[in-house]
C-alpha cells in the first residue's frame, strides 16, 4: 500500500468519525432544546441585582452609565471570521452594535481611556488568558445572563485540549471582562484555545475534539458557541508555531575545571553563596526577585555522582525579559563562580570564551529581543511565557 493510499483511507476516516460526531451533536441538541423549551428554571440575575440595588421587590434594574467595555468577543471582521494572528503590528480596533445599538470595542483593542479609565487587574488577566494573537477565539452568546458559580463546574470540564490550554472569559454587567468567578454575574462569554506551544501546534483532531466538547459545554450553560473554520485555524496554527520554533533560543556557557573535578558537595556551598536555589527536582536556578528565576545551573551528572568537571549555566531567551538581562547577569554569575571555583568558562567544545566573544553574542541576544518585540511578542511577557512553557 502506498503513502498515498495510507493517507487517503486516514482522511476518510477523520472525515466519517466527524460526520458522525456532528449527527450525534445534532440529536443531541435537538433534545435538550425541546427540554429548554418546556422549562422555566432560569435565573434572573439582573432582576436580582436590581432588587437588592434599590431595595424595592420587583423593581427593575435601571440602566446605569458605565465605562464602555473595553474589548468585544466578537471577531474583527464578521460574526464568523477568525482574528488572523500577525507577527507584526497589532489588529486595529473594531466595533459592532449589539441588540440594542450600542457599541463594544472588538476583543483585544485597547481603547483610548482618560487616566481614571486605566484597565482593572481582571481586565488585564482577562486579556492575558484569551489573547487573539495566540489563541483561536470561541464567542459564546448566552440565552439570558448567568452566574459565575453555575457555569464554572461545567468549564472546568474543557481547560486542555491535547497539550494546549483553554480559557474562558466573561463579560461582567459592570462592563469590565473578567476571568469567571464565583459572584460574578456575565452576558456574554469569550473561549480561547492556545494555537501552538513550544512543542507542537495545534492540529486537527485536537481541533475536532475541541469543537465537540465546547458544543456540549455550551448546551449545558445555555450559549451557542460561534465555531471558526477549521482551515483557518490550523493555517494559523502552523504559522504561529513556525514563529515558536524559529524563537525557541536557549543560550548556555560552561565553566570547566581547571583542576580535578569538583566535589558536589564543595558545589552546593558556593553556589548557595552565589545566590542559586536548589528545586525541589535538583535544579539550580538564580531567582529574579519577582518569583521567578533568570537562569538556570547544571551539574551534567546524575544526583548519584559524587563529583562534575563541568557546569552549565542556561539561559531561556524567550522567557525572560530584556530589561532584566538575563545573559548579562548569567555572564557576571559565570565569571564570579570562576573565581570561585578555579574554572575556565568555555563552549560547547571545550573551547575557552573570550570577552570579545562573549559580547558577540551579547549583541545577538539584543537582535533577537528587537524582532521578539516586532512580533508583539516581547520576550519574557506573559504572551511569551504562554508560549514557551
């Protein structure tokens, strides 16, 4: 059998096991519409507010002026089109009417807000767990405004899809896009599956499975679900992780003995001196002062070895932002622990780094920050960190 007949009997599987999924979806549907149809359980969540607002049983809540929101779920260009991911400059802002004329501004714009306007925390978190440069957003448009706690059960049912992470958001009635909470009371809600990460992008059978289960997620907290084509997606998939795998930089220089090898124990005492913390898993890592850490520290031997001749010292480029320096303060720790440690830092083959070589590859290491940050993926932001984990 050829490669080509394997190929071709592997789609028409895929393609049987999707129309089949799609008439089990429709059965499905069908029978918990009829049953939504013949109930009368939902909560009115703003009739409430408003009740315990102005303290008089039954009275409506009243339109109050609020800040606009400050993105919309809805996709850029049509009900039903994708937000193309560009490593460039950022998707200019859109805005669409809602069903009663007023504006939202597209999801992911920022909008121009006067200095007491600045965004809340859960709006910026908000942004950060559906991002429409790296992840493929979901609209869902809900039957009647819900409650934070009745809806997290049931998304806590979809947060991965193979290896690649899923988000939901809500739109508060204070106009603000938050992360679901509990107390939180939401008319709309926006999904995000991450496009790539650093070891694959997303593909089609995850992408199959994703759309089945968000159906099922969505009949069960009353919203229909806003499904881009998978062709789109997967294009965009591919791209981003092209991006990723161009950007996975890790960057590592080596301190070799001069002498015999170093005693692991002597190590541990002159590496807690320079400032690493040992991990749990046996990592060496020099903490950034903000929780997390600038590089990390090999001994390139088993935690059964009694002595290394070598350390390496690894820096994760993409993770960690220019500002902190992170190969220059790896460089520093290299050239104290040489002092230290009577060593010679030297590269991949043995062969001793001269100053003038270390700056070298100083300067890459900036070049590759400028063109992180062209892409709108600045290294060691959160966009960043998604990404490289």
């Amino acid at each position: 059998m050829t490669d080509l007949q394997i190929t071709l009997f592997g789609a028409g599987g895929v393609f049987i096991v999707a129309v089949f999924s799609y008439n089990k979806w429709q059965e499905y549907k069908a029978k918990k519409s009829v049953e939504r149809a013949f109930s009368n359980d939902h909560d009115d969540v703003l009739m409430r507010e408003g009740e315990a607002q102005a303290g008089v049983p039954g009275a409506p809540l009243e339109p109050v002026l609020r800040q606009e929101p400050r993105f919309d779920p809805t996709p850029a260009t049509a009900p039903h089109a994708k937000t193309e991911p560009s490593f460039g400059a950022a998707p200019a802002p859109a805005v669409f009417a809602d069903e009663a004329g007023q504006g939202d501004t597209s999801y992911g714009a920022e909008t121009v807000a006067s200095p007491s306007q600045e965004p809340s925390a859960a709006s910026e978190l908000a942004t950060s767990l559906v991002d429409p440069l790296i992840d493929c957003l979901l609209p869902l448009s809900l039957e009647a405004p819900v409650r934070g706690e009745k809806i997290l059960p049931v998304l806590q049912t979809l947060r991965l899809v193979g290896n690649k992470p899923v988000h939901f958001i809500g739109l508060h009635v204070n106009g603000d896009w938050e992360p679901i909470t509990h107390g939180g009371v939401y008319t709309k809600m926006q999904g995000g599956v991450q496009l790539a990460s650093r070891t694959t992008a997303l593909n089609e059978l995850e992408y199959s499975e994703l759309v089945t289960r968000l159906r099922v997620v969505a009949d069960d907290i009353g919203a229909e679900p806003e499904v881009p084509d998978m062709m789109e997606v997967m294009a965009e998939a591919r791209n981003l992780h092209r991006f990723v795998a161009g950007h996975d930089a890790q960057l590592g220089v080596n301190l070799h003995t001069n002498g015999a090898p170093w005693a692991i124990s002597t190590l541990l005492v002159a590496l807690e001196k320079q400032g690493f913390d040992v991990r749990p898993d046996g990592r060496f890592v020099m903490p950034d002062g903000q929780g997390g850490h600038l590089f990390s520290l090999s001994t390139n031997v088993t935690l059964a070895e009694e002595t290394t001749p070598r350390l390496t010292l690894l820096l994760d480029v993409p993770c960690v932002a220019p500002a902190r320096d992170g190969f220059g303060a790896m460089v520093a720790c290299a050239r104290s622990l040489v002092g230290r440690l009577d060593a010679t830092i030297v590269d991949d083959y043995n062969q001793a780094l001269s100053d003038a070589a270390l700056a070298e590859i100083a300067g890459q290491v900036l070049e590759f920050y400028q063109e992180m940050e062209a892409a709108d993926i600045p290294a060691g932001s959160t966009r960043a960190l998604r990404l490289f984990s």
